[in-house]
C-alpha cells in the first residue's frame, strides 16, 4: 500500500474515530484517540504515520498505543505536547525518545509491560505526572532526578531487577501508592505487597542503608 493511501486511509479512520465521540466533534478537536479498538483493528499502520497524522491535532488528550508490537518510539511523539494519557504497554520497547521530555502536560504515563532497562532522565521533565505505571521491565535502577516528579501520587514498579532506590525518592511528598513486589529492594514482603503507606517503607529501607553503611565503615 503507498503511503499516500495509507494517509489517506488513516485520515478517514481519525474522521470516523471524531463522529464516533459526537456527532459535533470534528477531527481538529479530537481529544481521544485508541489506536488498538474500533476502526483501527482492521488496519495495521505504521506507528510513524500515525504519529504524524496526530501531531495536527491540537485537543489530543487521550492515547492508547498499548499492544502493537512497537519496538521504536518515533520522535514525533514530542509533537503531541497536549497529551494528558499516554497508553505504550505491551510492546518492545527498550528505550524512549529524548522527545518524551516535550510531552509537559502529561498527567499519566504507562509504560509497563516492556523492555526497558533504564528509565531516561526526560521522563523526570514531566513534572504534572500523577501516575507512574513501570510494571514488568527491565529496570535496574531510577534515575536521582526522580524527585523532580513532585506531583507523583502513583508509582508502580512490580516485576523489576530493582536493587536499590535513589535518596531524592524521598522528596516525592505526594506519592502514596508505591508497588515493590517482584523486586530485589531489600525490605520485608509484607511491606512490597502493601501499596500505601510509602512512608514507611521509604524510611524503613533507608534507615537499613544507613546503618549498613555505618557498619561497612566501622569494618573500614
């Protein structure tokens, strides 16, 4: 199929996608877009023109790209600077573009369900992000500008080779889901099973670091 068709064909999808949400809405004011439902299951299209097709439309607040086999994010997903949902689990990626900082708007953010080993610095740009999903990655570790993310209430981290936490997790004041389990952080399971009070177990697992630290110099 040419790309001039394929555009073409995306186009009359979006349209479709526009009546869909009200008989008022035009494409230009779409808010909504689920790339894996509706319209856009009988077509494949190449994530690139779908990104560039998008980039148009101002109003877009809502994104479902979950579950297309993605292995790259193109850059064009830094044009969408309206975005406030951003849906990329179940793919393959295993790094994001540094145009991800752009999305400013961003209140929540999934990324779980991927390949990614380490979580880039732009991600800490995002500073209206509630909602964190990092479930089932890679991850070795958090990136220390974390603390950046002051309105972060929601943090999930399961399914990770997660050996330790930055010290600047502690100044996220507002988090108060935070999932551990499935990862090597050294506090008791009870605690990684417990989603809230993140308090607790932030204070828990620094008061255990600071005191192997002391010992390891004492040994010194």
């Amino acid at each position: 199929m040419s790309n001039r068709k394929s555009c073409k064909q995306l186009n009359l999808i979006l349209k479709q996608v526009a009546q869909d949400q009200g008989e008022e809405v035009k494409l230009n004011d779409l808010e909504i877009v689920d790339v894996v439902d509706g319209a856009f299951k009988k077509q494949r299209f190449p994530i690139e023109l779908v990104l560039e097709e998008l980039k148009e439309i101002k109003t877009l607040k809502k994104l479902n790209l979950a579950n297309l086999s993605i292995k790259r994010l193109p850059s064009e997903i830094g044009a969408l600077t309206n975005l406030e949902y951003l849906n990329l689990s179940g793919n393959y990626l295993s790094e994001l573009p540094l145009e991800i900082r752009s999305l400013v708007n961003l209140e929540s953010l999934n990324i779980s369900n991927n390949k990614l080993r380490d979580l880039p610095v732009e991600i800490c740009s995002l500073t209206k992000l509630n909602t964190l999903n990092l479930n089932d990655n890679q991850l070795n570790g958090l990136p220390n500008q974390i603390g950046q993310l002051g309105n972060l209430a929601i943090l999930y981290l399961k399914n990770n080779p997660l050996k330790a936490l930055p010290t600047e997790i502690r100044l996220l004041k507002n988090l108060v889901v935070m999932d551990l389990h499935d990862t090597d952080i050294p506090i008791p399971i009870e605690m990684k099973y417990k989603l809230a009070d993140v308090q607790e177990k932030l204070e828990y697992y620094f008061s255990l670091n600071s005191t192997s630290r002391a010992l390891n110099e004492s040994k010194a």
